[in-house]
C-alpha cells in the first residue's frame, strides 16, 4: 500500500477547496512538527534523569509543572510563533495567552495542553499533546485578544491531539471526519494509518477515576451500578490509564466513554474546557460520538475564562445519553 504522509494529506484536503488559503493547512503541519519534537524528547526520558522530574513549580493552577512540560510547552510556542499562521497562543501552562508581536497578520490562534496527563511520564505510560485551533475575530494586522481564544468549541477551525503511546499517533479534524496518522520513526514522517476514524454508538467499556465515587452525584453513581452490574448483561470493563488523550484514544477507535465528573474536591470539574474538553468534543462528535457537561454539548458551553473546567461526558453516543438530561 501507497503511503500517504501527513503533508500529503494536508495538501490533497487543501486542493478540495478552492477558497482555502493554506493557512491552516500551513498551521496543522506546524504542529505536526513541533509535536516530533516532544516525541523525540519524550522518548529518551527514562535515559535522561536531567529532563525527568519536577521543574519545582507550579503552574497558574496550582499543579506540579513537570520539566518536560515545560520543555513541550516551549516547543509548541516557538513552532507556532515561527509558523507564520498563527497570531497567538494560549497554553494549560501559561498564566494568560501569549500574543504575536510579529505575527499581527495570521489568521489563528492556537490552544493547547503541551503534555496531558504528564504525571504520567515517570512510569512511562502514554501521554499527549491536545490542540484547539480559532480563526480570530479581532481584525488582521493587530495584536489578537482575549475574545479571539474565548469562543465557543463549535467555532472551532480544527483540533486534534497526539498520542505518545507505544507508537506515536496524531489524530485530527478540520470538521469533515477524524483521521489518524502514525509516526513512520525510520522516516520520521507522520503517515496515514486510521482513516476516517468512527467510534461505535455502544460498548462495553469506561473510564473515569472510580476513587473519587464518594462524591459523585446519585445520577453517576448509578450509571456505575448500571456499568458494574453483571446479572442483567455482562458486566463493562473499567479502563483508565489517568492520561486523558491515551483513555480517549481507546474509546474514539474501539467505543466507550471517558467521564470526569464533578467531586467535592473539583466541584466544577477537573478537566479544562478550552484546551482537553473543547477539542476532544469536536473529534468525537466527528467521529460520531458525544460529549456533553451532563447538561449541555460541551461544544455549546460560552467559556468567560481560559482555564474554565468543566465536567465531561465523552465517547459512544449511548453511553453518553445516559449520563446527560
Ligand atoms: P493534566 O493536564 O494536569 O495532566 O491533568 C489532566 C489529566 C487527564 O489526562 C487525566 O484523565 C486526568 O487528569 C486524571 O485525573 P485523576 O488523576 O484525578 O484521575
Ligand atoms: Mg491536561
């Protein structure tokens, strides 16, 4: 079989209409490229004791900011200042978002999670990139603003995340299907492996930190009856990696459901709406899945704040429905 490399891809959607600029396209391959670079570092941290460890800090949230986040994070900036496509960033490890002085003109901004699930990376279980991409509203040739990151996950232009995982995957949407590309080391280029990626509407599988049951609402509590009980069916089986991108990738390829619900510690949530939960949304709702807050399509949530958390409900439609009014 022909391989199709992530580039090509780009440019063959990119010939499809007419009316596109190539700017995002230009942009996706960017952070294609950045991502090879976190994949390359990634890789060697259990040889390197220098790049392990705590950085000795702690982000605008409060969490212990790993080196290597800090290190991706960085990666991610520099790509995407030098892409020349985006005009701004907003990271889960910046206290606010980051404007291009000498990028007024680009059309994007860009919000992401450097390194999800990062508490991950000493034992070496998969963790991720996720990202979130915007066209601006305020005008060209100015510096971008706050409204340009703060819009709703349905305006999203495309998102997408990789997976540093036993392999290394880089999954997308530009809003017409999901395709997956994994990492081809020898020729260090991303090739078409997953094809317009669906999730079946049933399975028999969840993930969520089921230590935190305590303080669950009644309604979660019992959908984790529902998922234990094996008199009436088989009973589903509990997956959780605690490293949000790898639990999703299982349920966006083999069906599912992630959840994260509120609990008397995070009582709106623990996951980040703009850069994990948005994002996720527009994939799986691509895909054919859902994601709701248990109220509302997450894509619909009016964010007011960019480290805004949320509660999540996400994967095959019917498990999903169960969770939501
Ligand atoms: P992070 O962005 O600080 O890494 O936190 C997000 C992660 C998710 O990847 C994961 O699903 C969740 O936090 C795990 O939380 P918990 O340890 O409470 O189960
Ligand atoms: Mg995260």
């Amino acid at each position: 079989m022909r391989l199709i490399t992530l580039d090509e891809f780009i440019a063959i959607n990119q010939e499809k209409h007419p009316e596109a600029t190539g700017e995002l396209s230009g942009l996706l391959r960017d952070i294609g490229l950045a991502s090879k670079i976190v994949n390359r570092d990634l890789s060697k941290a259990g040889l390197v004791d220098a790049i392990l460890g705590d950085a000795e800090k702690t982000n605008v949230q409060g969490e212990e900011v790993k080196k290597l986040d800090e290190f991706a994070n960085n990666i991610l900036i520099k790509c995407l200042k030098n892409s020349g496509e985006c005009c701004g960033i907003a990271s889960e490890e910046e206290d606010s978002f980051v404007a291009f002085e000498n990028r007024k003109n680009a059309k994007y901004v860009v919000l992401f999670d450097p390194l999800d699930g990062s508490s991950n990376i000493d034992v070496i279980a998969p963790v991720g990139t996720i990202f979130s991409v915007f066209e601006r509203i305020s005008p060209k040739g100015e510096l971008c603003t706050l409204e340009d990151f703060l819009q709703p996950g349905y305006k999203q232009a495309a998102a997408g995340y990789v997976i540093y995982g036993s392999s290394t995957m880089l999954v997308y949407t530009t809003g017409e299907g999901v395709n997956g590309f994994t990492l081809e080391p020898s020729i260090g280029e991303y090739c078409l492996s997953h094809p317009n990626i669906t999730t079946p509407e049933m399975a028999k599988t969840y993930s969520m930190n089921q230590g935190n049951f305590n303080s669950f609402s009644d309604k979660v509590k019992s959908f984790v009856a529902y998922c234990q009980d094996g008199t009436t069916k088989k009973a589903f089986s509990l997956r959780y990696i605690g490293s949000m991108v790898a639990d999703f990738h299982r349920d966006l390829l083999k069906g599912g459901i992630y959840l994260y619900p509120s609990t008397s510690d995070a009582p709106k949530g623990k996951l980040r709406l703009m850069y994990e939960c948005n994002p996720m949304a527009f994939l799986q709702e691509q895909a054919n899945g859902k994601a709701t807050d248990g109220k509302q399509r997450i894509l619909d949530i009016i964010p007011t704040e960019l480290h805004q958390r949320t509660p999540v409900y996400i994967g095959s439609s019917k498990l999903v429905d169960m969770l939501s009014e």
